[in-house]
C-alpha cells in the first residue's frame, strides 16, 4: 500500500478525473479499505479541499466546487494540451479574455519542466486554430515578457523590425497588449532613450537582466492607445445592435467575434468591435433578420449607405 501522502495525491487525481465515484470504488482503486478512505478523504478536506459525500445505494464522493480554486493533477499530454489550449485563448481577440488567459498561461508555463515548454511551443508553432488570428507568439516569450512586466524588472531580448537587421535590446517593459490579432510589448528602450512598441512574434529569447527599475509616466493614455498611435491602427468601433432573432441564431453567424446578450426568446442585443464598419454590416446581413442600430451613429449612416447601394443595384437600366 502506497504511503499516506502520495495515496492522498492519487485520491486526489481520481476525483478530477470523475464527477462522482462509488466508496466501493475508490477504495479498489487506491487498495485501501473503506475506513482508510474514509481518513483519506477527511484529509483532503483539511487540506481546503471540498469532496462532497453521500449515503446509500447511489452513494460516494465527489469534489464539489469550492471558494478556492484547488491545484490540478496533470499528467505530461494534459499539461502540454492546457497550455496550448490557453495560448491559444490569450490570443483569441474575445473581449476581457486577454489578460486572464496570459495569467494563467504564465502560471502553467511556470511549472512545466524543460521538455514540456518545447512541446509547447511546438505545436503552437505548427498548428493552425480557428481561434487564433494572428502570428502565433511562443508561450515561453510570452510568459517571460509578463513576468517581466508584472516584477518591474529589466529585460533583454533579440528584435527584428520590419525590414531591418536583427538587434539587441534593453528595455523597461511596461505592459503587454493584444490588438488587433497581435501581441506588444510596450516599454522603454533604453539604448534609443524613448517609448516603443516591439511585436512579440518578432522578439527572441527575452532574459530578465535582474536589474529593478522604477516605472516612468507613459506618453500615452493607456498601453493600448500607445500601440494604436506607434501603429498608425484606427481605433475600434464599438457597435450595439437590437436583432429580432434568437441568440442561438445570431450566435451560429456570429460566433466569437461578437457578444450576444439574450433579451427574450425571439431577440438579443449584439455587441462587436471593429476597425471596419463593412465586417458588422456584412455579419447583419447574413443572420437574415430585422434590426435596429443602437449605437454609434456612424454605423447607422453605414447601414444606410450599404442599403442605398443594394437598393440601387435593383433598378431596371434606363
């Protein structure tokens, strides 16, 4: 019989891996008898770990959903897919998606041994997502630039700019941006003494120099208008739109481009950002449904323009 800890590890495991398992079971799984399991389980609760029991025929345990997230037990292929799997998130232009996918990438690429990160950025780097629509940025540059940022700390990386030779660069990064289906670093370069913005999947082998810095006002409302400005990128249009049509329908159409809040059975309000009016309009009219413009008021001039032209295009030739 395993020893006390590394049973309460397995235990532990199997109730990930099932939302509920018989005592008859777990007990046969782990080779313990049922009063063993009984304590094992106890331990887990002390440990802050909410497994759920229940009486008679139908009876056993579960790991109910608690106020803390607890650690997962992956094996080496569910580490490597949760990686890709976030990468991918981090990267997926869904709005308020960003940030937290790259803290959770940085979590998991953390703790991932050598071998592993390399499995990562493999398959990364070879497989084509529908999620991601951009260059596809390695995790480990991604994580090391955001850590970087988050500690404040000096970082040294490869760059090479559009057209230029490769070059060396020593930065006090500021903030990592999503836009536009790419990833920024935005930071002060110290060799050139002025703010930029450096494309990540242009950036090689980041190295923290250990070197603390004290962060200096940026030029610039926010990161993102940073970008946009360095970029010369319009700034999104947000358009709000009343749609007579089930979410589900609007839903099949517009997928993960835009967010859909159900009003009733028959209607739902559809929010999307984007630089182009033509991409909303185009996304409209292939739901194949009535709908009111709510905002702003250069798309309802937009829709107007696109209907005058359609409009047109039916009349007879004089």
């Amino acid at each position: 019989m395993a020893n006390t800890s590394s049973r309460t590890l397995r235990l532990l495991s199997l109730l990930q891996t099932q939302r509920h398992w018989s005592g008859l079971e777990l007990a046969d799984r782990l080779g313990v008898s049922e009063r063993t399991l009984r304590r094992d389980v106890e331990r887990l609760r002390e440990l802050g770990y909410p497994v759920g029991a229940t009486r008679g025929t139908d009876g056993g345990y579960q790991l109910a959903p608690g106020a803390v997230l607890p650690p997962l037990l992956l094996d080496d292929e569910e580490a490597v897919a949760l990686a890709v799997g976030v990468g991918d998130a981090a990267q997926s232009g869904i709005a308020g998606m960003e940030e937290a996918s790259l803290r959770a990438l940085t979590k998991v690429v953390r703790v991932l041994p050598p071998r592993l990160r390399a499995r990562v950025d493999a398959l990364r780097a070879m497989t084509l997502s529908a999620v991601v629509s951009g260059p596809v940025v390695a995790a480990g540059v991604l994580t090391a630039v955001a850590q970087a940022c988050r500690d404040e700390e000096r970082l040294r990386f490869g760059y090479t700019a559009r057209g230029s030779a490769p070059t060396e660069r020593e930065v006090e990064p500021h903030r990592v941006v999503a836009l536009g289906g790419r990833w920024y670093l935005v930071a002060y370069d110290l060799g050139r003494h002025d703010w930029r913005s450096f494309r990540l999947d242009r950036l090689t082998e980041p190295t923290a120099t250990g070197t603390r810095f004290r962060p200096r006002l940026l030029p610039a409302e926010d990161a993102v208008a940073f970008v946009q400005a360095a970029s010369g990128a319009p700034a999104p249009y947000t358009v709000e739109v009343l749609v007579h049509a089930p979410s589900a329908r609007v839903r099949q159409v517009v997928g993960r481009w835009g967010t859909i809040e159900p009003l009733d059975q028959d209607s739902c309000r559809l929010t999307m950002s984007s630089t182009s009016l033509d991409w909303p309009t185009q996304a409209l009219g292939n739901v194949g449904a009535e709908f009111e413009v709510l905002r702003p008021p250069e798309f309802a001039a937009h829709v107007q323009e696109w209907g005058a032209r359609f409009i047109r295009a039916t009349r007879a030739p004089a």
